[in-house]
C-alpha cells in the first residue's frame, strides 16, 4: 500500500484529505483508496449524477465543498476523465511576450541573426515600451524555428 501512496504521490494525485472521505464504498471495499484524488472524484461524481444524491451531500461524503464538486463536475464535462487529473497551477508562460512582440523579436533575430538578449531587450523595450528580462527573451528565440541554410551543389556527384 505504501508503494500505491508514493506512486499517487509522484503523479500529485494523493488525496491530502482522505480522512474527510465517509462514503461507505471507502470504507467497505478495499478496492476503494481514499488517498487515490482521481477516483474519490470520479465516484463523488457517479455519486450524484447516477445515484442521484444532492450535491451538497454528495460533496460532503467525499471531502468536498458543493462548490468543489461544482468544479470537479465542469472539468470533466469539458475534458472528460483528463479534466480530473490536476493541472498545474500558476501562469503558463510569459505574459508580456504578447503575439506582435514574439513575431517582432523572430523578425528581428531573422534579419540579425548574430544580435543578443541584451540588444533584443533593448530594442522591444523602445519599439514597445515593455521591460522583458533578457534570459526571457532568449529562451524565445531558442524556440524559433530554425532556418535552413541553402546548399551549394557544385553539380557533381
């Protein structure tokens, strides 16, 4: 049991209020794990949808909020089972690097393929008045496409 707890652990999906969990199924079948999160929402779920308990119930016998549930239900209505698995949290990716800035900087580096973050830091910051740290604006263009570079054929082979 312990290697399943390290295991739901590592993929952040260890129930960190098991102890709240009060359906019986948790608490007569051992098949049911109440540290597993994914299946303690996936039965919360089938718990109110097919069973047809009220959602404040329903969220309480499984350690939830009404309003968790709520969510818990929205995610997978969207994405199905994905949708209860845990997404990171925090913002995803730089936020001042809007479209016209990344397509400026590509051009940019295009045109001068030998000039630094320093100097494309620099020159975002003049053309549009947005302070992004260089390290930034280098991990951009080592995600650039690269251009191939024309070959030479003498002809012979």
């Amino acid at each position: 049991m312990a290697d399943k707890r390290q295991a739901l652990e590592r993929a952040r999906l260890l129930n960190p209020k098991a102890d709240r969990v009060r359906s019986l199924l948790f608490a007569r079948i051992a098949f049911f794990d109440p540290f597993d999160k994914l299946q303690v929402k996936y039965e919360m779920l089938r718990c109110h949808e097919v069973d047809r308990v009220a959602p404040a119930e329903a969220a309480a016998l499984f350690g939830y909020t009404r309003q968790g549930l709520y969510q818990v239900r929205r995610a997978f209505l969207e994405e199905g089972m994905a949708g209860l698995l845990e997404k990171k949290r925090g913002r995803r990716g730089p936020v001042k690097c809007t479209p016209e800035i990344v397509a400026f900087i590509a051009r940019d580096k295009q045109a001068h393929p030998v000039i630094t973050g320093h100097e494309l830091t620099d020159k975002v910051f003049q053309n549009f008045g947005v302070k992004i740290h260089r390290r930034t604006i280098e991990k951009l263009v080592s995600a650039l496409p690269r251009r191939k570079k024309k070959r030479r054929f003498s002809g012979k082979r």
